[in-house]
C-alpha cells in the first residue's frame, strides 16, 4: 500500500503510517528498529531496494531522507516537505517513509526525522555514498547508535579511510569493513587448524580498495607482523598470505566467488567466497548495535600511511603495512609519523 502526500508535515506523516496499518491490518509491533538512509534520488531506488531486503532479517521503519536542494535562491527559501507512505508488500517486512525535503527544510532533516522514529528502538543512520566528514556529529548521525557509511563509494577511497580513522567514534562502522568478514572468519578458522607463529603477510587486491587496506592493517594489528600490500587485477580482494614457521597458508580467490584454501601438509580445499551484495552487508551490520572495537583498532591502524592521495595503479607499487612493533615507539610531540613505502614487484601469492 502506497500513500503519497504533497507539502505535508511529520505529524501527517504518523497520521498516515497508523492508517495504512489498520487498511492492511498489520500491527506496529514487531519492528526492532529504524534505520535512516541519507541519499539523493539517484541512488535512492537502490538502497531502498537493499534496505527492504535486510529487513527480512530486522523488521524495522525504513526512513529514506531525499534532499531537493536548488541553486535558485527564491527556491531554497520556499521550504517543502513532500512524502511517500509505504506499508504491506511495498516495504518489506516493516514500514517505508521517502522523505523528500525542499528548500531550507533540507538543512534541517533531523527535525523532520525526529517525531518519525519508532519509540524505544535503537536507530541506525545509513549514508551509501556522500557520509559527512564526521558522522556522529552530523544530526542525523546524533540521533543513532550505529552509523554506517561506505569508503569504496567515495571518490578517493584510502582518504576517506583516513577520514573514519581520524573522526571515528564508538558506533561507526564501513561496509568496507563488513566486506572481509568472510576473509577474516576463514584466516582465523585456517590457524585454529594449523597453529603456528606468523613471521609476515601478504595481501593481494585491487589498487586503492579500502577492504585490501582494511584487511592488511587488520593483520598487520592483530598478528603484529609486517603486511604487505601488493596490487592485482581483482574483482577486490583476490589472495592473502600468510607464512607461518611450520609453512605457508594461501587463501586464494581469482574471480571474485570460489576461493582455494592451501596449507602446509593438507590437500586444497574449495571455500565459497562469493562478494556479497549491499543488502547482505547491510543486514550483517544490524545484528549489532554495540560499538565494533576490533574494526576501530584495524581503522586506526596506519592512519598516517593512508593519509596521502592513493597512488596509482602500477605493476609494482606495493604497499607496507607497518609492524606492530615499530608502532610502540613513541614519537615527539608535533612530528608527524612517516609511513615507509616500499617498491618491489608485483606478485601473486601461491601456494608452492
């Protein structure tokens, strides 16, 4: 059941979801959750779509904000609110409010989402492109518990790394993170198997690809080993490998869904490893609502090395990450670390 309404305000809005419910018969509890999603029309289709999907798994209101801003200025001062009510089939599991604000109202998104949100339920604000600099100072991003954004939509993905380590707060998080879940559950499973001291990692993908430097520097962190980042043709992230005193582990994946895990004594085995699609990621991030420490540790990792504009694609760049070790020794105040770049070629990791 769809309900439009023109040059309308918040309270009509509530007016109209209670009488779409009690059309269709279905009751307001249930939802666990509203999520916000800030875009453009543009994009607007596609994440409705992936956010409808996700919440198959979390019922929850859907709240899309549309900013209709204009250059004339006669226009930015005629303030307007226009809204699209969606209940039943058209909103998945729960309730879909589009929000399409005008004028100067677009300036004050969060007074129009405030009386919206479902009461006693946690909020989570969603930018699939365009996340402001600092989104837990944003007032969309004050009003939620989680905060997602996404540095591969970003023009320069590893700046904008940079920028969610430098501005993060308790609740941030990146699908560029959410990416190499599978990567990192399957690593961590291959040396329960077969554990060993890791001396040194090798991570192979994409040239500028926020998950391959996420992944680095998560290893890099936790295994306190120097990491290589060496560059390929993709789809993403496509090898990693680890050398351990007692052999080499590979997890390999050349095109983007099966990959071949290889360790040292143990025949290859066949890992589906497929990329995932947003409403996946999106659904993954909702089963937790508490601040995510280990992906703040791997975000801060380096932060000074990924700081510079991403370098181009080239055979042979390759990209360190810095040894846990070498992060322990302090530096004077006011001298900014330096990241050590190092230029070797290209290579594929394989298991030998």
């Amino acid at each position: 059941m769809k309900i439009d309404l023109t040059e309308t305000t918040s309270s009509k809005i509530n007016q109209a979801l209670v009488s779409a419910r009690r059309a269709i018969g279905t009751p307001a509890i249930g939802m666990v959750l509203t999520l916000v999603i800030v875009t453009d029309e543009e994009n607007a289709y596609d994440a409705l779509k992936s956010a409808g999907d996700a919440s198959r798994e979390h019922p929850s209101r859907i709240i899309a904000v549309i900013k209709r801003l204009s250059r004339s200025p006669r226009s930015r001062r005629d303030a307007r609110l226009d809204a699209e009510v969606r209940v039943g089939s058209d909103a998945g599991t729960g309730e879909t409010v589009v929000l399409r604000l005008h004028g100067e109202l677009a300036n004050h998104a969060q007074s129009v989402v405030l009386p919206l949100l479902l009461p006693d339920a946690p909020v989570v604000v969603w930018w699939p492109e365009g996340a402001p600099a600092e989104p837990a100072k944003d007032p969309l991003g004050a009003l939620a518990q989680r905060r997602i954004t996404d540095a591969y939509s970003a023009e320069r993905p590893l700046d904008e790394l940079a920028v969610r380590a430098a501005t993060y707060h308790p609740g941030d998080t990146d699908l560029a993170w959410t990416r190499i879940t599978p990567w990192r559950s399957m690593l961590a499973a291959a040396l329960d198997q077969q554990p060993a001291e890791v001396t040194a990692a090798t991570v192979e993908g994409e040239s500028d690809n926020p998950s391959c430097e996420l992944l680095a520097m998560w290893l890099a962190d936790r295994l306190g080993v120097p990491v290589e980042r060496t560059l390929s043709g993709g789809p993403g992230l496509t090898a990693v490998r680890l050398d351990t005193k007692d052999g080499v582990i590979v997890l390999d994946r050349a095109d983007g869904s099966l990959a071949t895990l290889s360790m040292e004594g143990q025949p290859d085995r066949a890992v589906a490893l497929k990329r995932r699609e947003p409403a996946e990621l999106l659904a993954e991030e909702l089963r937790r609502l508490d601040p995510d420490n280990t992906y703040e540790s791997a975000v801060k990792f380096g932060v000074e090395r990924l700081a510079g504009p991403p370098q181009a694609p080239a055979a042979k760049t390759v990209r360190a990450a810095e040894p846990a070790a070498d992060r322990s020794a302090k530096q004077p105040a006011g001298d900014a670390p330096k990241a050590a770049a190092k230029k070797a070629p290209a290579k594929k990791a394989a298991s030998k």
